[in-house]
C-alpha cells in the first residue's frame, strides 16, 4: 500500500471519529439513595454533553427535599425491581426522569424542561435573561425566585452567573442577612462569594464590628486567610491592645502571637507596644523574661535592649543576681559580661572580697586573667 493510500485511510477514520463523537447523543443520568437528613434525599447527577470537537462532564451530589419530587414517594427506594417515573419540579425548570429502584438506591436517565416563565420573571427584576444551560445550574444550586428578590432587595447588584455561584458557594438568605447586619449594608455579591470561599463567617463579621473594626471586605478576608479568629480578637483586646490597626492584628499572628502568649502578657500586667512585641516575638522573647527584667528593675528598656538581652543568651536569673549584689549595669554592661563567662557566683565572691564598686570593664579583665 502507498504511503499516500495510507494517509487517506487515516484521514478518512480521524474524520468518522470526530462526526461520530459529535454525532454521539448526550447523557443525563440521576442516581437517589437515602440521605441522612429527614425529609432529603441524596441526589446524584452525570451530565456528559459534547460541543464540537470537546466532551464535558459535570458531576454532582446533593441532599434536596423530597417536597420537589412529583409522582415518587419515598417508600418507593424500598423495592427490589420497580420501574419508576417521576419529575422534580423547581422553579427554573422539571427534571422527567425515568428509572428503576433497587434496594434503597435508583437510577436512570432525564431530561431537563427549561422554564422560561422563570426567566422572564429574572429579567423583568433587572437580571439578564438565563440561559436554558444557566436555568439547569439554577435548578441544580436551588436559585429559587425568592432568592433572587431577595438578592436584589438586599442591594447585591447580582449578575445572573452570580445568583448561580452564590448559591453554589454557600450563601443563603439567613448569610444575606447576618452579613449585612454585622455592618455590611452595601454589600455585593462578589464580597458574599469571597467570604464564603475564605471561610468568613457572620460570627467573625459580628465580633470585629464589637471590637470597633469596620473593615473593607477585603481586609476582612486577609485577617482569615492569616489565621485570626474571634478568639484572636478577643485575646488582643483582653491583653489591652483595643486601638490597633487590623493590618498590625495580622502581623502578630503572622509572628506567632497567639492567645496564650497574650495572656501571659496580660497575666504579667505588660503591654509593650505591638510593633516592639512583634520585633521581641522574633526574637524569642517571652512574657516570662519581660516579667523578670520588669522585677529586676529594668521594666523601661527599650525593644532594642531587651532583644540585645535575648540575644545573648542572657538568662533573667543573671540580671536578678546583678541587682541582688549591688550592681547597677546597663544592658550593654550585662551582655559584655555575660559574653566574658561572668556569671552571679563570679559577681558574689567580688562584692564577699570588697570589691563591689568594680566597673564592668575591670571585673570582665579580671575574669578574662583568671582572677577568682
């Protein structure tokens, strides 16, 4: 066979694949099995539909009420072999579907009847008229008439994809309203789907307007994607830091402040500005070591002295002894003497000797020379 006789045949079965691929009808199949939520049912959904030269398929499973469901009853899972036709009715359209039972389960094919009284109603409420695939996804996310009045009585200023992917990403009307009520009035639907997708809930939205924050959506969603909670907020206020930024709330989170540190600050009567505690936070520096230095008597040094302090690995029983023998050193003197092995015993056996007004600079060369 010539290569050209070859290339032909080829050309000519590349051609029947794709007529036949898109000659190839679609599929809608239902499957139902009993759900754990009294009066649902758990619906499963397979719609395959080619377009050209591409093939999709959308899977779904949900509870819905057994109230959408017209010419079913719920016994009728029981049976063992029943055929079964029944509709399920909603306000964007009727799913016909045809099937049969077995043991608890059924399943089948359907097709989907499009109501475009809905979508009349949609557009005379100012929405864009739905498409017949757009009013399916309606069905099947359960964008009802009354959401989308209530949509548009709320001020979302929703386009008619995002009636759908509201209600795909979890936002109901009890949302709406808890959202709006937590100090959100304008809100839009683009901010309601952003806060469900980054898990911001109307507790949250609740508790940051009890604390005084009335923040942008945005700033509401960078405060969760870093961890702060309720609780966070409320350890912050309760440590004593009621007038910070939101943006200085999610650097000590980012720092790992978190409520147990806060409250050993609080627990120690210490409220270093949030700037200095993020700086000591990187730096190891704990509420304990603030307390000790506060008790020792250098409860005034600057951020940079006590992370100096820290640092060095200079232990708060260390500055305790300084003071407990009668010296008076400033941070640098400390950690010079710290870094020289000059440690509390060195320091007592020097005041028992009669030498307690030495510099630090004398008692570091006596201990560099070996004078003990």
């Amino acid at each position: 066979m010539k290569p050209s006789e070859i290339f032909l045949i080829l050309g000519a079965l590349g051609l029947f694949f794709v007529t036949e691929a898109q000659n190839r009808p679609d599929m809608q199949e239902w499957g139902l099995q009993r759900s754990n939520h009294p009066g649902k049912v758990k619906l499963s959904l397979d719609v395959r539909k080619t377009k050209g030269l591409s093939r999709n398929r959308w899977q779904q499973t949900q509870d819905v009420e057994w109230a959408m469901f017209s010419g079913m009853k719920s016994e009728e899972l029981d049976r063992m072999v029943h055929a079964l036709k029944f509709d399920i009715v909603h306000d964007a359209g009727t799913m016909h579907c045809t099937g049969r039972t077995g043991l608890g389960r059924a399943s089948g094919t359907f097709t989907f009847e499009p109501n475009h009284a809905f979508a009349d109603k949609l557009r005379d409420m100012g929405y864009a008229s739905p498409t017949d695939d757009q009013l399916f996804s309606m069905l099947m996310h359960n964008v009802t008439l009354e959401f989308a009045r209530k949509s548009v009585e709320a001020g979302l200023r929703a386009s008619t994809q995002e009636l759908i992917r509201m209600r795909s990403h979890g936002v109901s009307d009890d949302y709406i309203d808890k959202t709006r009520a937590s100090g959100y009035p304008d809100i839009t639907a683009r901010s309601l789907i952003q806060f469900r997708d980054h898990g911001v809930t109307t507790e949250f939205l609740r508790d940051l307007q009890a604390s005084g924050y009335t923040l942008s959506p945005s700033e509401v969603v960078e405060l969760r994607d870093h961890g702060v909670s309720s609780d966070f907020i409320a350890a912050v206020r309760a440590a004593g830091y009621k007038d910070i930024a939101a943006s200085e709330i999610r650097d000590l989170r980012d720092r790992g402040v978190d409520e147990g540190y806060l409250r050993a600050l609080r627990d120690h009567g210490l409220n270093p500005p949030p700037r200095d505690l993020i700086q000591m936070r990187d730096h190891g520096v704990d509420p304990e070591f603030l307390r000790a230095l506060k008790d020792a008597g250098y409860g005034d040094l600057s951020t940079g002295d006590v992370v100096q302090l820290r640092d060095h690995g200079v232990p708060a029983k260390f500055i305790h002894e300084v003071r407990e023998h009668g010296f008076n050193f400033s941070p640098k003197e400390i950690v010079a003497m710290r870094d020289h092995g000059v440690d509390g015993a060195y320091l007592r056996k020097l005041k028992e000797s009669g030498y307690g007004n030495l510099t630090s600079e004398k008692i570091i060369k006596l201990r560099d020379h070996g004078v003990d």
